[in-house]
C-alpha cells in the first residue's frame, strides 16, 4: 500500500504565516500617514497619503528607506525632518504592537518539537531584519534553522534556498513540509523542490489562484493548528 | 542701575539637557551586548563586550550602523545575523525605555511658556534622529523653533547655528539664554555668539573643567527647574 514516508522536518515561512503581515503593514504606515498629516503633510485624509504612499513602496520595495522623504517630494513640499520623524516613530511603535505571532502559532510549534519534527524557517528578504522579526515574535528558540535568502544568494521560488535548508537538516524533501502563503514563492518553490507543500490562507495572498501546476499546493490550510492533522494523516 | 534687557528666548541642548542620554546609551549597549551573548557572542562577560564596542563607537561615531557587525570582526566570529538582530532588539527596547524626559522638564517649560518666553532647541546631529527623540521625550509641541546642524550646515560650537536660531525667532544674543551640559560645543558656543550660557551639570560632561575663559559659562545649575530663579535674577 504506497511506499511508508516519515516526515522528519516542517519549515515556515514567516510573512503572513507566523503574522499577520499584511495588517501590520496597513496599520503601520495608516499611521505613519496620520501622525505626518498631524505634523503639517498637507493632505486632505489619511487614505489619500496611505495610497500615495503604496505607489513609493510598489516602485521603490519595501526595503527602501526612504518611503517618507519621496512622499515629501511627490507632494512637492521640502524635506522636513520634523514630519518624516512623526512617520518613522508612529511606523515602528505601530509595528512592534502588531509583531506577534498568530494565536495558534507558539502551540502548533510547540506540538510539532513534542512530536520530534525537526522545524525550519525559509524565507526571502534582509537577514537582520527577518531575525529582528523573529526574535520580536519570541520565536527564536523554536527552530533548529533559520535560511534567508541575503545569506544563500537564493530566493523562493528558486530551489536552492530549500537545498540549503533540507541539507542542514539532514532531511531528503519527500520527507519535508513546507508551509506558506504565497502561491510563486513558497508553493511553487517547495513543489519543485520536491517537498510537501503546505498553503497557509492568509494575508493578502489569501485569494490568489495557482497560475499551473506546479502552483498547486498539496494541501491547504486556514489556521497553522490544522498542521496537525495533515502531518497525522502524512505518517499514517 | 545698569541697561535694562528682558530676557525673550531659552534656547535648550537636548541630550543630557533634556533626558539622559548617558545612562540610555550606556544601558542600551550594556543590553545589547547581554543579548548578544545570549544568541552566542563568544564573550566571558557583559563589561568586556561593553568596552570592546565603545572602542568600535568611539572609532567609528555613534551614528554608524555597523557598530555590532564590527563586534563580531574584532571577536573573529563570522557575521551571524542571529546575533545581530539579537542586538538590535535590545538596544531599541531599551533605548525606547530610557527616551523619557527628566521629571523637572515638562513643568519648567510650561512655566517658561507662561511668562511668555520663547523656546527653542539648537542640536548637532541628524535631523530625523534628532526629531525621533524630541516626538519620543513628548516634547514636540513646546518648541517655536528646533535647528539641527545637519539641516544648517553648522555645528556648536560655530556661531553659525545659534545665529540661524536666533534669526528665526528674531531675537537678539544678549536677549538669550542657551542651556546645556557640554563645556566644548554649548557654552563655548553659546557664548561666542553672545548668549547667556547655562551650563546643566549632568550627564557624562558633568565633571568637566573649562579650557579657557570662553568656556566658562554665566551660570551652573544642577536641575533644569533651577532655570526658572535665574530668568528672574536677570529680569530685575
């Protein structure tokens, strides 16, 4: 009856899986805007500075600093230090009241070291950054890796970033589960990595439909607890 | 008895002058390092780490970003972004901690508003940075005017950035007070450009000596509250 396959490791990605991502980022810059109106931006609401604002981020990414000086120059108002300060203090107080983990996280994570699955992070972006997010969620003690892609000059979708991982752990991919929320990043990368890929419905990729095949995910799940049950049915 | 001049502006320093930026950094780092080691810096103990890395501020500026990367070179460790992050956390939690005002500050620059001074800050360093601690300290909304040497293209103690201020708020010298804690860039500054030097003893300069006559400031308090007997003296 198929061949017997014990899953030894589950990796993770971070944004929109272990947080709610996508309404952190709302948030924060929501109130970047308020607090930079406040101090003397001149727009008339704060949806108007929020939509401006996401056309800088989606042109320059979401690594570039300086977001709030060219939302000064698009305005066409000088530099002022003064408003960007109210924006860059109003961002990082809202970011750190959203960076926790979602409420099922910590004891999915928990459950899975119980039950001596070897856990992974893989994840594209800055390393400091991506560790600053992982120790601020208080989970940096749960994973025996951590991979981002600054290190393996490697990003989702490619399959070298999960290569490196699986290979730290000592782990073929058929016995590896990746979850995700991304369909051309993290599922389309764990499925032609040869893992068990795992959608995560959440954030704002929570809509998309898989552009092909190897978009699939294996399963899906609303809720990282429902795991548990896949991994069950997985090593049955 | 002798010209009448009525005093119309205070003009403050900010660090160590309105909150203590000695024992923030100093805690900060201290923290920093603790964290560091507990994410493996290889390191006996805190006080070691601690000196090592005011070798790397003191050699490279307070305002380089790569000051724990450097901690890690000089250990001969690879760049570990666990560590890093580690740090950065811990800097910033405790950094925020310590970002209050000293308790005499908020009263005594609402009494100062009430009598109907005006008020300013005169600053070295980078504006954003600097307006961070003001919006931070809570203190954003008692100035008139706020000058920073980045912005002028000016550093105390040249005169250039005290007359900027004093331009702005149309205020002769001598109808000006300016109070800070160091001997070196605020009172020499300040009196050069014929202000009524206020020297706060406070801070990591509180023991200092004047090199010279310049340097010697009007008056010496120990609390910024202490401000208030002087403006009266003067006022006579």
């Amino acid at each position: 009856m198929g061949k017997q396959t014990k899953i030894k490791a589950v990796f993770f990605d971070i944004d929109d899986t272990l947080f709610d991502s996508t309404t952190l980022a709302k948030m924060a810059r929501m109130n970047a805007v308020k607090a930079m109106i406040e101090s003397g931006l001149p727009l008339a609401n704060v949806t108007q500075g929020y939509n401006l604002l996401m056309k800088i981020v989606n042109k320059y990414g979401s690594n570039y600093d300086k977001h709030f000086d060219k939302l000064l120059e698009i305005l066409g108002c000088e530099w002022d230090p003064k408003i960007i300060a109210a924006g860059v203090v109003a961002y990082h107080d809202t970011k750190q009241a959203y960076l926790k983990p979602d409420p099922e996280v910590v004891p999915t994570l928990i459950a899975l070291r119980d039950k001596g699955y070897k856990l992974g992070i893989i994840s594209n972006g800055k390393s400091v950054k991506q560790w600053e997010k992982i120790i601020r969620l208080g989970l940096h003690h749960f994973f025996d890796i951590v991979v981002i892609s600054e290190e393996v000059g490697s990003e989702k979708p490619d399959t070298k970033i999960f290569e490196v991982a699986l290979k730290k752990l000592n782990v073929e991919p058929y016995e590896a589960v990746y979850v995700g929320d991304n369909l051309e990043t993290d599922i389309l990368g764990a499925n032609k990595a040869g893992m068990i890929s795992i959608r995560i419905l959440k954030g704002k990729h929570k809509e998309g439909k898989p552009a092909g095949k190897m978009m699939k995910p294996r399963y899906s799940i609303k809720k990282l607890s429902d795991l548990l049950s896949i991994l069950k049915k997985l090593d049955r």
